[in-house]
C-alpha cells in the first residue's frame, strides 16, 4: 500500500445501456481508472446482461464487501452473468470460484485484455501477475468524473510491506513510458478537462524500470511544459520516502501543480514502521512535511494511517496520534488493521479487536479536529476551485467548497472563502 488510497465502493456504472452491462467497483482510483477499461473491454467482446466486480484486496472488510455484493446482485439478477476480477479475485481465485453465483474469475492481467469477455469454458483466467512485464498507460485515456480525468503512469510495487497483500495483486512496478502519459494528458487537456491527476499503486516509483531511470519530477516537469494549455496537474497518494529533487523544484516553480500531496505515512512510531518494514522514519515524514511547507507553503498534506497494527502500545499509538498535529495534517484516511493471509503481520501479535477499534475511533476524531483547523485557516482566502458539480468545487489545495451560483462542472472559478461546516468550506463566487 505504498501508494494506494482506498476509498469506498463506487456505485455499479453502465458500461452502455443496450447491453445492459455493469461494474462494480471497489477500493483505489488506480481500480475505478482499471474499469473504464473493463467497460470499453466488455462492450467490444459483446458482453450483455452481466455484472463485473472490480475487487479490492487491502483490507478483509473489502473482500467481505465484494462478495456481499456479489450475493446481493445473483439476488435480484438471476439471470446475469456474474465475473469476478481486481485484486482479491488474482490473489484468491479460488475463494470466489467457489461461489455458487460466480460465473467467471478474471485476473488483474486479463481483465481489460482482447476477448476477455467472450464466452468459454474456462470459469478461471487468473496467470501469475508476477510474469507480467507490460508497462502501464495504455489502458484507456483517462478515468473521467465529469470535472477531472486521470491518468494510470505506473501499476505495481517492488516493496512488501509486512502488511500489504497488494504486491501479489498488481505484480511488480511497472511505467508507462513519458512520451505516452504525455500524450494522454495532452488529448485529456485539449478534450477540455482543466486538471489531471496522475495515478498507479507508487507512483514514486515512476521511472526506475525505464531506461535511464527517470524521476516522477522529470515526468512532471515533461507534462507541464509539453502539455501548456492543461491548467492544473495533480498526483495521487505518494511514497514519502520517494520523493525526488525534481518533484520539489516543480512543487517550488510550477503553480500548475496544485499545492497537495497525500502521503503514505501509516505510523508515527519508529518501531511501528519498522515492523511495518516502511522505509522512512517519524522525523522524516515530519522533514520531508516541513521541506515541501519551505518552498510551497500553502501545501495541504493528507496521509494513511494504520491504527492498531500488531505490538502497537499505547504510547506508540500516542505517537502516530500526535504526528497529525506536529505534521499539520489536514486530511486522513485511517485503517483499522486488517490482517491479511500471507504476510508477515499477520504472524505478528495482534492488538485485541476493540483496541483498534477504539484507536481507529480516536484517529477519526482527531482527523476531524484536524480538517476542521485547515478549514478555519481557509476563511479569507480568495481560491479557485475546480467545480466537480453544481455548488461543489475543489480548491487548489483539495478544499472541498460549498458555494452557491451557477457554473458548469469542470471549469474553474475565483471563490472567496466565507466560513466552514466542519466538513468543507462555505464560499461565495469572487
């Protein structure tokens, strides 16, 4: 998970009405980008009446989920072709072929391949991810959500996190080549869409297969320069412990770059993220915060964070909660550990079940407090936000803004911060 933010499942969405196809899909941007793939896959391989789960494997409960939704849909479509494909179907094919309503296993190499979706007798088509050498990129053109579209530079990861199961669902680390992203972002940007957001499982990890091995901030520096009508170019969640030279030069010249970064911190005990087997240490988040802060003072930082991972103490757990104040923190996604078959920290001793509950609970909570200070410091400010639907915009550094007016989804407007909810700020049209 050196780069991966789970959000929750995405709501079914039809591939094309008349064939009554959809997909489901659960976890990361990098799967919802993966599924505009299977879409387009599924309608050229004349798929009709089915519905095709892209699953998620970080944590049991998004397995439990997937194969919840996989029973609730045989349910109320008896009929319909059931596939199962994503993460949890390559990493345990067996446990969904072993569902009665499953009709297809796919894995995450064969999911958006040609014929795919054409019938035949094999129920499982899952190979060994690790054999796969294919760079990324050239799946689809972008992942669009009306307002902003993203782009996939990179798809697997060389780390094994002692608590990470996504290595053996996505393979190792493999680029899509500069020239190809480029160009994607170029058609995304003459299509219209005002911001791009570059995606994959590490996105740091951009550039060590290619030849000459190439730096993400070279990969950034490439795209604003050749791509000089796109407007704002963001990146998805980040390694802390990959962060190039490069980047920071383009996070002190390029305002382009919008001022956020979310990072994968997971812990703020140095014992913890020993265990973890994470690569960088608590002073070194907290550095590398302050040295981004030095030359972009207006960054907004995000992070994941683990609560009651494995031999977590107390104190250790004080540890990981007082880095969202030292660190400024203004956005979290918290994880409730979840052990997963296989890795080392499974193996470890575990925290009791209502311990990381009530961690989990805490870390919330004190993401809550912590969004609600970034938001204080938003009122005055003049921004411009990118509106994702009517009423709802995005500012430079990922504020979610309330405002009232009219303006179309995917242009950007000047706001004038007014006040706050809790959740996101209250904003006038300036």
């Amino acid at each position: 998970m050196s780069g991966v933010t789970v959000l929750d499942p995405l709501l079914p969405a039809k591939a094309d009405a008349q064939t009554d196809v959809d997909v489901v899909t659960f976890g990361c941007r990098l799967n919802a980008y993966e599924s505009e793939a299977i879409r387009a896959r599924a309608a050229e391989d004349g798929l009709q009446d089915a519905v095709v789960f892209n699953t998620c494997a970080v944590t049991g409960e998004a397995v439990r989920q997937a194969r919840q939704a996989i029973r609730k849909a045989r349910r109320e479509r008896p009929g319909a072709r059931l596939i199962v494909t994503g993460c949890a179907a390559q990493i345990d094919p067996a446990a969904f072929a072993a569902m009665p309503e499953v009709d297809l296993v796919l894995g995450n190499a064969e999911k958006a391949a040609p014929g795919a979706y054409v019938p035949s007798e094999a129920r499982v088509r899952v190979n060994d991810i690790f054999s796969v050498k294919e760079t990324a990129g050239h799946l689809i053109d972008g992942l669009t959500d009306r307002a902003r579209a993203y782009v996939e530079v990179q798809n697997g990861c060389d780390h094994r996190c002692t608590f990470c199961v996504i290595p053996y669902g996505r393979g190792n680390s493999r680029s899509a080549a500069a020239g190809e992203v480029v160009e994607q972002v170029r058609r995304l940007s003459a299509q219209g869409y005002k911001e791009v957001v570059l995606t994959g499982v590490d996105i740091t990890s951009w550039g060590q297969d290619l030849p000459g091995a190439p730096t993400l901030g070279q990969l950034v520096a490439r795209i604003l320069k050749l791509a000089p009508d796109l407007a704002r170019l963001r990146l998805s969640s980040i390694d802390a412990a990959e962060i190039d030279a490069d980047l920071m030069r383009c996070l002190r010249d390029e305002e382009r770059l919008q001022p956020h970064l979310h990072l994968s911190l997971q812990a703020g005990d140095d014992m913890i993220l020993k265990r973890m087997k994470r690569r960088h240490s608590r002073a070194q988040s907290l550095e590398l915060i302050a040295a981004v802060r030095a030359v972009r003072p207006d960054t907004a930082f995000g992070a994941d964070l683990i609560a009651g991972f494995p031999t977590e103490t107390d104190a250790m757990f004080d540890n990981t909660l007082a880095l969202i104040d030292e660190g400024g923190l203004a956005y979290l996604h918290v994880f409730p550990f979840s052990p997963r078959p296989g890795t080392p920290a499974a193996k470890m001793p575990p925290v009791h079940g209502k311990v990381v509950k009530a961690r989990a609970e805490r870390l919330r909570a004190k993401g809550d407090e912590a969004l609600a200070r970034h938001l204080r410091g938003q009122v005055g400010r003049r921004v411009h936000g990118l509106v994702e639907r009517p009423g709802l915009a995005r500012a430079e550094d990922f504020t979610e803004l309330s405002f009232e007016g009219l303006a179309e989804p995917g242009s950007i407007v000047a706001l004038t911060v007014t006040g706050h909810d809790g959740r996101k700020a209250t904003a006038v049209l300036a």
